[in-house]
C-alpha cells in the first residue's frame, strides 16, 4: 500500500481538499495523510465545498508537517508554490509532484463569489487528484 503526503502552507484548504479526493479515489490503495508547513485550521468553507460533492472532511485535522517525519512516503504531492519551496526533505526513495492550486481561501468578493472560488479550485483539485491516481496507482 502506498503511502501520500499532500502538503500545502496551512493545511487547511487545498491539501484538505485533496487529502478527501485522494482518499476517496484511491480507496485502498493508499494511506493518505495532509499536513501544513504551518497549520490554520480546517476552512469550513473548504469542508462545505466538499460536502456538496458527498465527502466528507469535517473530521479533519490541520497537521504540520513535522509530525510524519518518521513515516516513509512513496509520494509528496504540495499543491502551492509556498509548500513547495519549503518542503522538508523526506528520505528514501520518493516521488514529488508540484501543482500550484490558486488558494480559495484569498478569494474576494460577496459571499457567493468567494464560494464559487472554492467550487472552482476544489474541481480543479478532483480532476488533479483523479489523474494522479489513476496514473500512479492502478
């Protein structure tokens, strides 16, 4: 089984986002885990922008980093440049993605505008994550 790290600045969006859609395309194929170089909190509005598409993420917890250092991930996929630029180094043979995923949670605007801002980033996500596993999981 394969084991996936998704890594953003605060673990509390993107990574979010993607640690639900890894999960629920991979299945059993993989242990998922998301973390932060920092941690914010879990965005509500990331969890109800997830709910509208029937997963889950209310009982997700903001993570850093630090605490999977002595877990051997096969990947780290960071979904922001910052994450990227900041990633610690994992040991072993791993495999690291970059997509850098505009952060829903800087959107303006009235309330409607800012959620269709997560509805975009979060199928932008799906579609990512779904390629991701089809590719390098089956």
């Amino acid at each position: 089984m394969k084991q996936i790290l998704v890594l953003c600045t605060g673990n509390s969006c993107r990574s979010q986002i993607a640690d639900g859609y890894l999960k629920h395309f991979a299945g059993d194929k993989a242990i998922v885990y998301s973390a932060g170089i920092e941690t914010h909190g879990v965005n509500p509005k990331a969890i109800k922008v997830m709910a509208e598409d029937h997963i889950d993420i209310s009982g997700n917890t903001s993570n850093n980093v630090d605490e999977y250092a002595e877990i051997n991930f096969d990947y780290v996929i960071t979904v922001c440049d910052n994450a990227n630029e900041a990633c610690p180094f994992f040991p072993g043979n791993i495999q690291r993605f970059h997509y850098n995923f505009p952060d829903p949670a800087k959107a303006v605007g009235t309330e409607e505008e800012v959620f269709r801002e997560f509805v975009r980033v979060r199928d932008m996500i799906k579609v990512y994550c779904a390629d991701f596993v089809k590719q390098h999981l089956s």
